[in-house]
C-alpha cells in the first residue's frame, strides 16, 4: 500500500498540522516497542501484589501510563535527536520508523515527557523514587552528551538495565520494600542482551556513521554469542529465583542460535521480538497475578 502525501508529510516533517505532529510523535515513540518500558510495569505489580485489590490502583494506573507513552517519547525522542546523522543512512527510518528532520516539536515533546514521569513521583513511595530518577538519568545519558553511552561499548549494553527500572518502581509502590535484587539483576542481563541484538540490524549504518556500540565492535558473529551469553545467565539468575521463569526464558538462547545459523535473518527476527517479548512478558504477569488470585 503506497503513503498518503498527509501520512508521508506527518513521517518526514512533523512541524505540520496538529495531527501531523501527534501522528509523528506517536510513530516517533514506537509503539511496536510500548510494552518494553510499560510490560516490566505490569511484571512489578504482579509480583509486589499481596492481594487482588494491590493490581489496580491510582499509582499503579499512573505508572502504566507514564510507562506506556511518556516514557517513550522521552527514551526515543531524545535517541533520534542525537542519532540523526547515523540514522540518515538507517534503512528502519524509511518505512517503520520516522526520521528526525531539526522538527520543533521533538525538543518540546521529549522534555514535557519527562515532566509527565517526574510527576509520577507524587503518586509513588519515596522508596520508587530512585527507580524513576535512575530511568530518567539513563534514558537521557544513553544518548545525550556529554555521556552519550550508546557509543561507549560496553555502557551502551550495561545501561540498557533502564528497562528493568519501570518494574522497580512498580514492585516498591505496590509491596511497600525492594523487589529481590536476583530478580533485578537477571531482568538487567536480559536487558543487556536485547540491546545488542536490536542493534546488530543497525551495525554497517552505524559503522558508516562512525557509532561505536557493542555491536559494531564485536561484529554480528560474536554480537550473537555476546546475546545468547547474557540471555543464558539471565535464564540461570531467574531460574534460581523460581524454576519456572529459567525455563521460559531460556527461549531467548534457542532464539538467538536459530537466527545465528542464518534460519532466518536478524533484520527480519528483529521485528518479531516484540510479539515474543509480549508473549513471555505476559506469561510472567499472569503467573504473579495467579499467584495473587489463588494465593
């Protein structure tokens, strides 16, 4: 199906119409990826919840929200700001994704974004302050200077455990305490390993561009060990804090060995994580709130 000139204008400019910016702004926050920020929201609360009325609250609802649209608004926006030489080779800027062009909006967006998540402050307990304060300070500092992680291998990999933050803020607002620091170390190791897998489509644009991520330094070969190395030690670290979560997550090995053998192509199994991360996402929330229901 070709684009309409409005659906192509909103793409590529941004500074339109009302609704060529909120459509812009809305492509810009990939919602394909929504889930990655407000999913580990959802785990948090399944899992913090000591009875059914613990799952849906005004925080908990809050937290969805920011997590959902906010947050990434603010993640990406700022990504494609400072990404916009490498991602004006990206082939992803072309049809799934929008390309930054110097848009007004962006600037305004990405900063009103992380007002709205600050806000959340104001609903949460102070112990889930320093979960929203990390996400804030890494999302900005994963791209922005004068830290710009993304190019500094390996903290471009490390500081993507930014995704287990939302969780952790989750679990404290709905239990009261801290989640089980095993648990967080194994969802940041999962973190670390989905990171470097969705930048393995990106290594020749970022090499042409001069970005040096985990990714461009190892090579797509060892990229793919370096994936199925931090999704197996999350897999163990989960399965030590249950069994049955080493187990569904050790899909994410067999996963990256089948797209390593050249079954299938790394661009193309690339979109096709986030249906694979939804599923397990919510394997994982219906067993906490399983759990909760049934005690």
């Amino acid at each position: 199906m070709s684009e309409s000139p409005v659906d192509g204008r909103a793409r590529t400019a941004g500074d339109g119409t009302v609704f060529q910016q909120a459509r812009y702004l809305l492509v810009l926050s990939r919602p394909r990826f929504w889930l990655y920020l407000a999913g580990p929201v959802l785990v948090g609360v399944a899992y913090g919840a000591s009875a059914v009325d613990d799952l849906v609250t005004p925080a908990t609802v809050v937290l969805f929200g920011a997590f959902l649209l906010p947050a990434n608004v603010y993640l990406y926006g700022i990504n494609d700001v400072y990404d916009r030489d490498a991602d004006a080779r990206n082939p992803k800027k072309d049809d799934r994704e929008v390309r930054y062009r110097g848009q007004r909006i962006v600037p305004i967006a990405v900063g009103s974004s992380a007002l709205l998540v600050a806000a959340v402050a104001t609903v949460v307990p102070p112990g889930a302050w320093p979960w929203l304060a990390g996400f804030l300070l890494l999302g900005g500092a994963y791209s922005a200077p004068p830290l710009r992680l993304k190019t500094s291998p390996p903290l471009d990999s490390l500081s993507n455990g930014l995704y287990v933050l939302p969780g952790g803020a989750a679990f404290v607002t709905v239990a009261g305490g801290q989640p089980p620091a095993l648990a967080v170390l194994a969802g940041w190791l999962w973190a670390m390993g989905m990171h470097t897998f969705s930048a393995i489509p990106d290594i020749e644009p970022d090499r042409l561009a001069g970005l040096r991520t985990t990714a461009t330094v190892l090579g797509e070969q060892r990229a793919y060990a370096y994936c199925a190395a931090c999704w197996i030690a999350a897999a163990v670290a989960f399965g030590l804090v249950d069994p049955r979560f080493g187990l569904l997550l050790a899909v994410y090995p067999v996963l990256v060995a089948v797209v390593a053998t050249r079954s299938v192509t790394v661009e193309r199994a690339y979109w096709w994580f986030p249906a694979i991360n939804t599923a397990v996402g919510a394997a994982l929330t219906i067993g906490g709130c399983w759990t909760v229901v049934h005690g």
